[in-house]
C-alpha cells in the first residue's frame, strides 16, 4: 500500500483530474440517492469508496476527505492524525519521527499539491474530526452538501 500512496502523490495531477470528472457525476446523481434515501444507499457506496480509496491512498474512511487539498496524501495517515500540516517532528531526510522508514505524509502532501492545479488549497485549514462520520462515505456527503448548497441559493433567489 505504501508504495502505491507513494505513487500517487507523484500523479496529484492526474488524480485531481480524475477527481474533478467523477465528482460531477456524482453530484448528478444526488436525485438517484435522494429517492433511493441516502441511508439505504450509504452501505454499498461506502463500501466501494472504502475499496478504491483503500487501495489508492491507503485511506482509513474519516468521512471527512481532503485528498484534493492536501495533494493527494491522506492526512489520516500520519501517526499523530495531524490534519493540518507536520508536527514539527519531521525529520531531515523527510521522514516522520514515528515512523523513520516512512515520508512525512505532510512532506508528501506538499510535494503533490505542488503538481496539482488546485495546489493552493494545502493552504486551507482543515475542520477538526468529527468522529462520527467515520466509515461514511463522503462522496454521498459532497452530493448531499452540493444539492444542499442548490436549492438554498434557488431559494434565495426566489425570495428576493
């Protein structure tokens, strides 16, 4: 797995693009998952997300992703479940102090937010952990928040 993660840090960009074509297919089936109900289909969703995600970036299923602000290197990952840059323990050859044989997960974030388009977005503070969306998936959370997001603004309008 290490490896792969590795990999992919490498290929921010393509991944980010990757990213960046599947998540509108996803928001567009928001009205699928809306009539099926988001608890009926968070099972199965989660579970292929958990399976690709799993395999990719060596995710731990936070619930929460931030992949794509964090060039492709899943903060979960770091021993200390930092989510927000390094803990000052990095070593000089790049490594983590927990974990000597291993990159920093923040020193491989930087390095694959440098290749992606939408690099900047290491700079964004990340919210703190909600534990209880651990194993959720958050694919079904950006559908949900993006519809959200929709008929809110389509409200606002109607009410001016």
């Amino acid at each position: 797995m290490y490896s792969i993660r590795r990999w992919v840090v490498r290929n921010a960009r393509f991944f980010e693009a990757t990213y960046q074509a599947f998540e509108p297919v996803v928001i567009k089936l928001a009205p699928l998952w809306n009539k099926v109900g988001y608890q009926r289909v968070e099972k199965p969703v989660s579970k292929l997300e958990k399976l690709s995600k799993e395999l990719l970036f060596d995710c731990k299923m936070c619930g929460q992703c931030a992949l794509s602000a964090t060039g492709m290197s899943c903060p979960m990952n770091c021993p200390k479940s930092m989510r927000n840059g390094p803990c000052g323990g990095v070593l000089q050859n790049g490594n983590c102090e927990v974990l000597p044989d291993k990159r920093c997960v923040w020193v491989e974030a930087w390095e694959g937010s440098k290749k992606m388009q939408g690099g900047g977005e290491i700079h964004v503070v990340q919210l703190p952990l909600d534990h209880r969306l651990q194993g959720s998936s958050s694919w079904l959370r950006v559908a949900r928040q993006a519809t959200d997001e929709a008929s809110q603004h389509k409200q606002e309008r109607h009410d001016d």
